[in-house]
C-alpha cells in the first residue's frame, strides 16, 4: 500500500517557476513508477510525465517538454515536478500517481495525490 501526499503548487506568473512535491509512505515506493498529470476545468486528466522506478528514465508531454523536469529522492521517498517558464495554459490541478507500470495512461496508476492548485497568471 502506497500513500502519496502532495505539496506546493500555488500561484505563479507567467514565466515564472514553482516546485510540486509528491512524499510517499510504502517501502516499496522507489520500484515504482511515478506519474505527474493535471487536470484543467471542464477537461480530461492530461499525462504531464513520469519517472521510472526501474531505471529513472523520464518521460513528458509534448507541450512541457524542455519546461519541466521530475526528479525523485529515493532516500526521502519523494518524487518532485519543477515547472518552470510556467504559461496560463498550465493553469490546472496538478496529481502525483505512483504504479507498477511504465506508462503513461492514468487509468494504469494505482495510487494517487490528493491533488494540488497550480494557478499561472499572464
């Protein structure tokens, strides 16, 4: 059993910066797959990225790439999402995700966040 508690997010401006925090209970946490997705009003949860257990190979959507970066401490059982040159279409909340599965589909990911406000203003 996994439990994921989430921190950060907030406000920022656009082409700012802000540092989302995903810290896990479960020993088993480091094995598995981290996710990061987010969900805007009225749309569908969107993958943002993942890093793997395994091998900590990452993975991002198209329109973060080269913006956002995740890290994890395995040390700290916490997996981290660096938003950085933030745009106002990132506005959403943002949901860490932990699974048994290299994948990018939300619907694979076992355990999730409570879920955090990320608010990006022009």
């Amino acid at each position: 059993q996994v439990t994921l508690v989430q921190s950060g997010g907030g406000l920022a401006q656009a082409g700012g910066s802000l540092r989302l925090s995903c810290a896990a209970s479960g020993r088993l946490f480091s094995r598995y797959t981290s996710g990061w997705f987010r969900q805007a009003p009225g749309k569908e949860r969107e993958f943002v990225g993942y890093i793997s257990g395994s091998d900590g190979r990452t993975a991002y959507a198209d329109s973060v790439k080269g913006r956002f970066t995740i890290s994890r401490d395995n040390v700290k059982n916490t997996v981290y999402l660096q938003m950085n040159s933030l745009k106002p279409e990132d506005t959403a909340v943002y949901y860490c995700a932990a699974g048994g599965y290299i994948t990018t589909r939300p619907t694979l990911f076992a355990y999730w966040g409570q879920g955090t406000q990320v608010t990006v203003s022009s």
